[in-house]
C-alpha cells in the first residue's frame, strides 16, 4: 500500500541522528518511524516482508510532521487502532501492530540460512559526556524476524540464531548520537572546521565500529545514515574530580578492533594485513567543567596509548600444556623481511604518527626458553624495519622484564615495577606528547618547569591546538596484566603533564598515595578486568596492587581464583565464543564462506587467513601501501646531471571518499558546534529545573572531594594492611621462607627465571631509545625568551610548597617569574622611556601637584580636593582598593573559575614590539 500526501517538502540532511524510533509490522511491510531530537521532524523506513530472503527497502526523501505521521499510520491500519504484540494472538492480530516504541537506533540485518532479522536497540542510559556529546551503553537490544512467519522452524536456522545471539550487546557496548567513537578526541577535533562554526562530517573508522558487518545491507540500499547507530566494543567510564578552584572530569575509553578479533589462545600475533590479536586504543580525557563544552573554546586534554599482540606469526596450542602449564610458543612463519609487522607499523605510522615507542614487556632471560622467542624474532624484525627510515622516524623498542623486576624488588625495593615504569613512560610522554585543545601557559615558556625540558610539543596546522605524535605501544604475551600495570603507570605519568598544563599541578609529578592516583587506578583495574573478560574469559590474575606490593591475602586468593576460571574458559569455552565472534562480524556467512556449517569447520584459520590474500607491498620501501606504491610514478634522468643516482619520485593525487557511491551525500551525517549546544541544552523546549538540579547532585554525589591533586586521603584502621608505612617496611625485611615461597609461586611463571638482578636483565633498550630521549625539547627555545643572560632559576623547596596552592591557585610572582627576575641596565633604560612616552594624566591635577624635585614626588596627604573620579580613592599617583563586604568576597572566590594566561592580540603586539626593541 501506499500513501502519498500533496503537501510534502524536500528533505534537507538532518543535523543529528534520529533518536527515537517506533516499529510497526502489517502482514506485508515494516513501517518505521523516527524522530530528530527536537521532535518536530519525522522520517518514515519501509521493509517489505514478501521476499524473506530478499532485502526491499524504501525511504522517501520527505520530513513529516507529528500530525501527518499520525494520518499516515491510520491510513495503513485502515482507520482501525494500533494493536500492541502482547495483547494480540497470533492469527488474530489486524491492523497495524506496534513491535517497539522509543528504541534509540537500528543496528542492521543479518540473515544466516532463511530471511532477513532486524536488529534494534530498545534500552539504553547515559555513562559518560565528552563536552557537548554524551555516551550511551546499550542494555538491552531487540531481534525481530523480518520475514511474514517469523522464525524459521530449521534447527540449523536456529542454531545460528543462538550462536549470533551468544554475544551479549548489553555488555561493553557504546555509541553516540554527535560523536564518533570509534576516533579519538585529537583526531574529532582536527577533522572539524573551526573557521566554519565547527562543521565537521561523520565517518566511523571501520577498524573499531563492531556492526559494520550488520549495516552493510542497509548501506548497499542507499538508506540514510541518519537510521544507523555505530557502536563500539571496549570500555568507558568517566569520573569527576572536585578542587576548590574548579571541577574537572576524567574519561577513560578503551576501544577494541574488530579486526582479527577472537579469543586468548585461538587468536595470537597477526595476521598478513598486520591487524594483531587484543588490539585496544586506550584514551584518558581531562575536562575543565568550568570551560565551554565546545572543544574550540573548552579546555580537553587528550593522552592515547594502544596495546596489542606482538605483530608476528605466531600461536599456542593448549593442548600442549597438559592440565596444568604454560602451552608451547611457536613461530608458524619466519619472515626475512618482516612483512607482517612491517603491515602493522605501516598502520600505527599512518594513524598517530612518530615516534612509536614499543615497549615490550615479555621476559628474556629463563632457564627454558619461553617467551624469549618472541623477543628474539620481535628484535629482529625491528632492527631489520630501521634500516629503511631516517634517524628521527625510526621505531624504539625497549624491553622492560617486569616479571623480573617485580621479583628483584624484594631484595631491592629501588628499582619498584612503578618506579622503573614511571621514568620510562615519562621520557616517551614527553616525546610524544598530547592533545589539548588551548596553549601551553607562558609562564612554561619564561620559566620551563624541571619535568617539560625534553618537552616536543607540536600543534595543529591552523595553530589552534597542540597535538599528540607518535604513540606508545605496550605488549607482553597476553597483553593483560602485565600490560595493564604498564598502561597504568604511563596514564597516570600522562595525567600528571596534563594537569599541569591546566594550571592544577605546579610540576607534572602526580602522587602515588594521592586520592586522584587511586582512582585512575580503580579505573584501570575495571578497564583491566573488563579487557581480560572479552579477550580470556576472567578477571586480570595480577591486578596493579600485586605489583606495588601491598596485595593482601584475599588479593593472593582472587589471583588464584582467576587462574581457574581463565583455565576453564580457555579449555571449554573459547571455540564456541571464537565462532560467535566470526559470525557477528561477518568473517563466516553462512552458505557464502563455506558449504559447511560453522560448527563443521575444525579450524578458522581460513577465514582469517585467506588464500586469494597476497601482500604486494616493497620489502625496502615497507612504510608506503600498496596503493601508494602503484601511484608512484618515477621519472627519467640525465646521468650526467644526477651523478648521485637519485630518481624524483612523486605521487599522484588520490580522490578522497569513504563510499563513493551514489547518494553518498545525502547518507553522510554532519554536524555543527550549534547543534551540538542546541541538543545538549535542548534550547528548543522548555527544560525542567528540578532535573538540572537532580543531575547536578548525581555528579556531586559521584565526585571526590579534594583540596589538592596530590592530596592524600585519611588513612584508616581497616585499611591499613593494604597501604606500606615505615612500621610494615620494617617487618617486610624480615619474611619466613613459607612466606618468601609462597610469593615467589604466586607470581606467573617466575619459577623458571634466574637469579640475577642485573639492571640489564630488567630493562633492555636500542640505540634509536636513546637517541630520542636525549633530543632537546622545543618549549623553552621560544622567541619571547630574552637573550640576555640571567642566572639560573633555583630550585623549589618541598618545604616551601602550599598544600592548599598547590592545586593551581599562583601568585603573579610565581606565574611571572618576578621573584627571581633581575633587571638589567638596558631593559631598565627601555623601561624608562617606555614610561616617559606612556605617562598620561588631567591636566589639573598635574599642575596641582607636579614635583620640580625628586624629593618633593611623595604626595602629601593634607593636599586640598580635587576632581572626583570613577574611582574615588584612586588618582593618578596612588590607588586603594575599596571595601568589599565579607559576603560579596565568599560569592567571588565561590565563583571563581580558574586563570586564564591568553592574552589580547593588542597585548601581544606591544609585548612583541617591547622584546624586539631589546
């Protein structure tokens, strides 16, 4: 049936998705209705339901209003009601029924053997908001038979439908409507057109969006996108933080790729495309509440990290390891020139950047060779890729032993796993930096702190933001909990820069013992737990506290427990999860891929490693694609005049586009900072104030109140255990060999190491490590630094620090440098004709009192009345501050929101003028 009305308009694109969606089903199609955020503009889908194994879909390119959508459903329903599924029999139900009202988005369709299943997602709440955008989780999700008798009575049908429906959306599944979570902050932000009121167009990377495989039949109709929700497979949780100068939010997001995706023993290294198993792109978000929720005018503050399998062919079989033990690892391929992880660094290099600082976490040195095999061949393929690259671009690998470490720090408490880790995280932070979305603070540039010497700070091309190069690329064998701590400790060094680039902290050093420190570690220890979950089936067996040695005794025996349960589901539960993973993400099609069944197959090597899949990429040249390589076009020289050799190449330009297909625009979404204001404040209608309160007293209750960042919380009784004072420092050097036993078999694997405690057995690092951190830093080379001599700035006394202060309140002098800025002759000759030329006055009260000697310049306050000004207690040789009454002094400093150091553009012309002049 259809329905047309003689009033219609021309569809414009929509500036968001639609957030409520109802479906109706009639004998013969599927009517969906959606709705904008203002709820004035609706959309109308149609699936006819004749063909279930064919997918017919229509769309018209119309808004509808409320009034209009209502003729339209009692046109179908022929005038009768709407009749809801559950008060309707089967056979008996007529009209139009309504199988879900206010869903939040479609995910797709997938069809296995019979016809065609919808999926949408009918419960979702808010979890986290990044500036204007916020973050739903989904709960719940609905999967509705498109074809006219419902589901297909085939056992293999529904054996399908149970194994797709094995992966349980409700758990660690995100999206949002205005924000591509599947990017980071940095990369959203530089893909916006801030000189055009932010306009910015949607485009998901495929690599982390986990229903790509579920839209692509929608996508192949030309449907628009406006339908779709894009959601993401990992970790997100979000944290606020109360000082008495402001409030900030902390975000961590982990996203997890969806390529070579699967389980702990059944998906290890990589595969030909360099895409490696437990592939998570960890980012920590900073806000300053007191800024804009508009990035161009907020205050954010990005850090990524990324953690991953080693890029390798590489595998373990568990049944080689018999009930209990450690299963053999095997090298399946020994490449010569590395092509696998040449795939792998070719991606990371074209996403973040230089440099990429891989720190390898696995151990070295054991009595029988273990996972020293990685190391070796991981060694070998990163000495063989730096051959091609220049000095600056070369890969640093560092091998950090943490097993080792954390065994040696019983008798040397000196070289502590976080101690070691903080030193090396921090010389790779500064090298690669992070985002953030204003400049660094002046005082940084007249007065560099001790922590940002090697700072290389870049920024963006229109110079609006500074910008993260290059990342840090953390790995063990699993890359769960030794890799968890690691990541750990780098978050809270990238914490510590980041605050202090805010004005919070004085030196980027934040406490271990602080109140922030422990919950960054409490998010960490969630993400880690939730990490090892979807990749082995448990919890993290050493969480962080194992490794800073204050796990008590019910921590040994969740370790324990852990262990088991990775045990069981890697031995009974792992193939059915791998094969349920294939399905959902499109790896197996059934009757497509394989004749079989996906339960026939023995092994699902084939579908992750193809054998039409061929690498054509130059086994020298290995940082261009394999496009890039048929672009380059190499032209002829004269011998004579190139006696060196060398060929001009150069590249042709490649057409940029995600599709490319027809109606490609009219699919894409686009956004605008405006609307984003107008959907977060929903300035279209008349908002509640109790729910404004109410939201605000759910952040209070969810924040932590602290005076400092580095604060330490009040220590009590019942924690005491749990936290290392000089008292149990004491009794720990005294332990009973039961004790020193039963620690050294609970950590993983350390039974075989030796006993050497050499620093060179803990940290092993290249050339190329050295010679990056040992490059200057480019904050304090800046123009604005006098090129006179002065004498150094002595350090600060740890006694002469405010508790209070220290959480970013500073006095000029300590912002300005004026307490140990000396002036010198010229700068003071300057100064006084800058005075002389810059002195203006009444005229009056000039000749009233102007001094014909020095001595008579003090003014004398028995002087008769003059001119009443503005201020009436300032004239132009003295100035008094007015009364201010007690409470108007508490609303300021309740009121206050943190300093700014931007400067007028007037300002720093006539500071640019003054330097140039000295």
């Amino acid at each position: 049936m259809s329905v047309c009305f003689s009033k219609t308009r021309k569809n414009h694109r929509m500036p968001c998705r639609l957030r409520k969606i109802t479906v109706y089903e009639t004998k013969s199609r599927f009517y969906i209705i959606g709705c904008d955020s203002t709820g004035s503009r609706y959309n109308v889908l149609k699936i006819d339901r004749i063909d279930p194994k064919a997918l017919i879909t229509g769309e018209p390119e119309y808004d509808y209003t409320r009034e209009e959508i209502l003729e339209l459903l009692a046109t179908i329903s022929d005038g009768s009601s709407v009749v809801y599924r559950s008060s309707s029999k089967k056979g008996t139900k007529s009209g139009l029924v309504e199988r879900a009202t206010n869903a939040f988005g479609i995910l797709g369709v997938v069809r296995f053997v019979e016809g065609y299943y919808l999926i949408i997602i009918t419960r979702a709440h808010a979890v986290a908001t990044l500036g204007y955008h916020p973050v739903y989780k989904i709960v719940e999700v609905a999967m509705i038979p498109i074809a006219m008798d419902g589901v297909s009575t085939s056992s293999e049908e529904q054996k399908y439908v149970k194994l797709f429906q094995s992966v349980d959306l409700s758990t660690d599944f995100y999206f949002s409507y205005s924000y591509d979570l599947s990017r980071t902050f940095q990369e959203n932000a530089l893909r916006s057109d801030w000189s055009n009121n932010g306009q910015r167009r949607l485009e998901a990377d495929d690599k982390f969006i986990w229903n790509s495989f579920l839209l692509e039949p929608l996508r192949k109709n030309l449907i628009s996108e406006r339908w779709f929700v894009e959601i993401v497979h990992g970790y997100v949780r979000q944290e606020y933080i109360f000082l008495p100068i402001g409030r900030i939010s902390l975000t961590i997001i982990g996203r997890r790729s969806t390529k070579y995706a699967g389980t702990r023993f059944l998906k290890r290294g990589a595969n030909p495309l360099g895409h490696v198993a437990n592939y998570v792109e960890t980012e920590q978000i900073v806000w300053d509440m007191a800024s804009s929720g508009n990035v161009a005018n907020g205050r954010f503050s990005s850090f990524v990290q990324m953690r991953g399998s080693v890029p390798m062919r590489w595998s373990q079989d568990p049944s080689t390891r018999g009930v209990v033990g450690k299963p053999l690892i095997l090298i399946d391929n020994h490449e010569p020139h590395a092509q696998t992880a040449a795939s792998h660094f070719r991606d990371i290099r074209n996403k973040y950047g230089d440099p990429i600082v891989i720190m390898n976490l696995i151990k070295r040195n054991e009595k029988r060779r273990h996972e020293g095999v990685l190391h070796t061949q991981f060694l070998k393929n990163i000495e063989y890729l730096n051959q091609f690259l220049d000095d600056s671009e070369k890969l640093c690998y560092l091998s950090f032993d943490v097993a080792r470490c954390n065994k040696a720090a019983n008798a040397m408490p000196s070289i502590n796993v976080l101690n070691v880790m903080e030193d090396i995280s921090m010389k790779s932070i500064l090298k690669n930096g992070w985002f953030q979305s204003f400049p660094l603070s002046e005082s940084m540039k007249i007065r560099p702190r001790e922590g940002f010497d090697t700072l290389d700070a870049r920024h963006s091309q229109d110079g609006r933001f500074m910008i993260q190069h290059g990342i840090c690329r953390t790995n063990c064998v699993d890359c769960l909990d030794r890799t968890n701590v690691a990541q750990f400790v780098i978050a809270k060094v990238a914490l510590g820069c980041q605050l202090c680039a805010l004005g919070i902290l004085d030196e980027p050093s934040l406490s271990l013992q602080s109140e922030v420190c422990r919950l960054l570690e409490d998010m960490f220890d969630e993400h880690g737990d939730t990490m090892a979950l979807q990749y082995a089936g448990s919890q993290l067996v050493h969480s962080i506290k194992t490794y800073k040695k204050t796990a008590a005794f019910q921590e040994r025996r969740r370790d324990v427990f852990q262990t088991l349960s990775r045990y069981y589901s890697n031995t009974f539960n792992d193939w059915d999860k791998q094969m349920a993973i294939n399905l959902f993400l499109g790896m197996f099609r059934p009757k497509i891929t394989s004749i079989k069944n996906l339960w026939d197959l023995t092994s699902d090597y084939n579908l992750h490693f193809p054998y039409s899949l061929k690498i054509r990429t130059d086994y020298c040249a290995w940082t261009l694609t394999e496009k890039q390589l048929d672009d380059l076009v190499f032209l002829e020289y004269d011998e004579k005049e190139n006696q060196d050799g060398y060929v001009e190449i150069r590249s042709l330009e490649s057409v940029d586009g995600r599709r490319g297909s027809e109606g490609s625009e009219y699919r894409t979404l686009q956004f605008s900072s405006d609307e984003d204001f107008r959907d977060y404040h929903r300035t279209y209608e008349f908002t509640s104030l109790d729910d404004r309160i109410g939201r605000l007293f759910s952040i209070e209750n969810r924040a932590i109140q602290v005076d400092g960042i580095n604060e330490e919380p009040t220590t009590h009784a019942q924690f005491l255990k749990l936290w290392k004072t000089s008292e149990t420092k004491e009794k720990e050097t005294k332990k009973p060999a039961k004790k020193e036993k039963e620690e050294k078999e609970s950590d993983d694997e350390d039974d075989e190491e030796g006993n050497s405690t050499q620093w060179s057995d803990v940290v092993e690092a290249q050339q190329e490590w050295y010679d990056l951190v040992n490059r200057p830093g480019n904050v304090a080379s800046s123009k604005t630094i006098s090129p006179l001599k002065r004498e150094p700035t002595p350090p600060r006394s740890l006694k002469n620090r405010r508790s209070l202060l220290s959480t970013g309140l500073l006095f000029a002098k300590d912002i300005y440098n004026l307490d140990h800025l000396k002036t010198q002759p010229e700068e003071r000759k300057y100064y006084e004709k800058y005075a002389v030329t810059a002195f203006k006055c009444n005229i009056r009260d000039w000749e009233s009192v102007k001094p014909t000697l020095l001595s008579e310049f003090k003014l004398n306050p028995e002087l008769e009345a003059r001119r009443p000004t503005f201020f009436t207690a300032d004239d132009c040789y003295r100035s008094e501050p007015p009364e201010v009454s007690g409470n108007s002094e508490r609303f300021y400093n309740k009121s206050a929101q943190p300093l700014t150091t931007e400067c007028s553009n007037r300002d720093y012309e006539f500071f640019s003028k003054y330097m140039e002049a000295r």
